[in-house]
C-alpha cells in the first residue's frame, strides 16, 4: 500500500509527506523570501530545477493547499502562485532548516548577503522571521491589490 492511500497518523509523517522533496521546500523559499510568483521566476534559482519537475511541483502544492494560483484565467505568461496561509507556515520550517545547515557551511563561500542573513538569523531568529513574514504578507497585500484592480478596469 502507498504512503499516499493510508492515513497519516504521525504529525512528522504527514509532514514529510507534504513537504518531502526539496523541491517543495525550494519553491516555497523563492516565495516567501524572495517574493518570486512567475514560472519562469523559480525557473531561475540558482538550483535549476527543471521545467517538468517545476511544473510538477506547483501543481502538487496547489493540490495540497500550500500555494494558490492568483489569476487563473491570464495567459500562460502571467499566471503567478501566492502562498496561502498553510504554504505561509512553513517559513518557520525553512528557517529551522536553514539553522540546522548554515554551521557546516564554510563562511569562505558565502557572500555578503548570506553572511549578513546567517547573522540576523543567529542573532535573533524570532525577529528575523517575524520581519520575513511581515515582509511577505505586505508583499502578497500589494499584489492581490494590484491583480484586483486590473480585473476591476
């Protein structure tokens, strides 16, 4: 029997099964810290993921809730994914993620942007993430707005 066709009674197991490819996790990263909405935005991280799996992903998340699709009915071009509130809580997990990593990361190969989020995280990460989610939440405000008024001209 498939992981998918049993119930998932385990917190952590019905985690991993949500957000258990890093992909995911790297979709929803670009998202929330980085504000990209566009196919070819998350087509353009440094990780390269490819079209297929990038296809692939967004549909899974949406599927799953995680994110959303602001304007369905624009062309292939325009089409832009938000994250809902569900895909909005795993800031915390990317944030722990993050902290569980950056200290077997030689400081040598990181860049000064890196340096400085690695800073303000360990310096006080309860902080960084409210700034982070404030962040998002202002940016995603402006964009519905924006999409609600070119659906009101």
């Amino acid at each position: 029997m498939a992981l998918k066709d049993i119930e998932l009674t385990c917190a952590i197991a019905k985690s991993t099964y949500l957000l258990g490819d890093h992909w995911s996790l790297l979709i929803l990263r670009d998202m929330l810290l980085h504000h990209k909405t566009r196919f070819k935005e998350f087509l353009n991280s440094k990780e390269k993921i490819a079209t297929n799996i990038l296809t692939n992903r967004l549909k899974t998340l949406t599927d799953k809730g995680l994110i959303t699709l602001l304007n369905p009915n624009s062309t292939k071009k325009n089409k832009q994914y938000i994250a809902t509130e569900k895909g909005i809580s795993t800031l915390t997990i990317i944030i722990e993620l993050y902290l569980f990593s950056i200290m077997d990361i030689d400081e040598s190969i990181l860049n000064e942007d890196q340096l400085k989020i690695k800073e303000n995280i360990l310096g006080n990460r309860k902080a960084f993430q409210n700034s982070k989610l404030k962040n998002y939440l202002n940016f995603k405000e402006k964009l519905l707005n924006e999409v609600n008024q070119a659906i009101e001209v």
